[in-house]
C-alpha cells in the first residue's frame, strides 16, 4: 500500500518576491539591447544580442517559476507528482511554491456525510429489516485515497453498504437473547461495530 509522506516546501511569499526580482531581472536586459541598439552610431555595426537572448531566457524562466505558486485552505492538501513519482503531500495551509513541473492533485480533509440508501436485509435470526446508516468520514493517508482505490468517494460508498449489511447479519433487530445487544436498543455498541466494519482492513487506511 501507498504510505503518505509529508513535505515542506519554499514559502510562496519568499518566492514570489524573487520571481518577481528574476522577470525585472530579464526586463533589465531587455532594455539594455533596447539601450545598447539606440547606442550604436555606426550602422556597420550590430546591437549586443548577448541582452537580447538571455534577456527572454530569463524572462521565460521567471514566467515558469510563477507556474508553482499554490495556496490551501485548512483542512485541504496537496499531493505532488513528478513524472509519475510521487513526491509527498503538502498539509499546511497558505501561500506555497513548489517546482511548477509537479503534477498537484488538491484532496479536501474536511469530514463528509454519506447518507446511506435503504437496504433490505436479514438481521442475525433471519428477519428481514430495512436498515439505513449515516456515516460520517475524512480522508486519512491522502497517499492511499489518490493511488490505491480508482475512486475514494465511491470506494466509502462501497465499503459503507458492505459493513451495513454485515452489521445487520451480527444482531437482532429485537428481543435478543439475555444481555444480547440488539439493533434497536444497542445504539452506542451497534454504532461502534459499524465504526470497526468501517475502519478495517484497507478501508482504513484508504479513507
């Protein structure tokens, strides 16, 4: 399985500045082949291209550097690809810069509501129930949620139905045996296996 690897990358602020001091840089030379063609007196003579040439270089370089300004919100991250390589995930939130060749896929952390669909199944004593289930989750390893499942949305929907069902299968809908904790009467307990159905195996660790 993938595993998430947190990195920390450039503070955007700091790099903007110095993109910004790079394009004035490639301005600069640009302006002087501008100076230095007005300059020449003899029309034998040639304007030093050396500004010319390096001034676009280094004007398209800084315009490439922009390309890797990025910001998040609190509760998002950033996974970075380069070239089919997984490079890390960015968790802090604000105004980052990154190498604008990185493939950045943004996953939100925020926790969500899936509203489960009615299923009709049979509790343990093979009474047939309709039971529906509201599960509440987050991404955990945005690692696992981007490279080890196709979809992560559907994947919870998937995995969510496949514990409901099991949970049914576990309990009495009622009148269990002594002390046997039921569907009905058993809120915190039901609730609890439904959250370890959930969370096991490489549901966890996807999601």
């Amino acid at each position: 399985m993938s595993q998430e690897k947190q990195v920390s990358v450039p503070n955007g602020w700091v790099m903007l500045v110095l993109n910004i001091a790079v394009l004035l840089a490639g301005i600069g030379l640009f302006v002087g082949f501008i100076v230095s063609a007005n300059a020449v007196q003899n029309k034998q003579e040639l304007p030093n291209f050396y500004y010319l040439g390096f001034g676009i270089f280094v004007i398209a370089v800084a315009i490439f550097l922009f390309a890797g300004h990025f910001t998040l919100q609190p509760n998002e991250a950033r996974v970075s690809i380069l070239f089919g390589a997984y490079r890390g995930t960015v968790r802090k939130s604000g105004f980052h810069w990154t190498n604008p060749l990185n493939t950045k896929q943004r996953i939100s952390l925020r926790a969500r509501n899936f509203n489960g669909e009615i299923l009709k199944v049979n509790d343990k004593r093979g009474n047939p129930i309709e039971i529906a289930a509201v599960v509440v989750w987050r991404v955990q390893d945005t690692a696992q949620a981007s490279f080890d499942v196709q979809d992560y949305v559907a994947y919870v929907k998937i995995q969510s139905e496949s514990a409901v069902r099991h949970l049914a299968n576990r309990f009495c809908y009622d009148h269990g045996d002594e002390n046997e904790p039921t569907l009905r009467s058993s809120v915190d307990e039901v609730s609890g296996t439904l959250q370890r159905s959930c969370g096991s195996g490489s549901g966890r660790r996807a999601c």
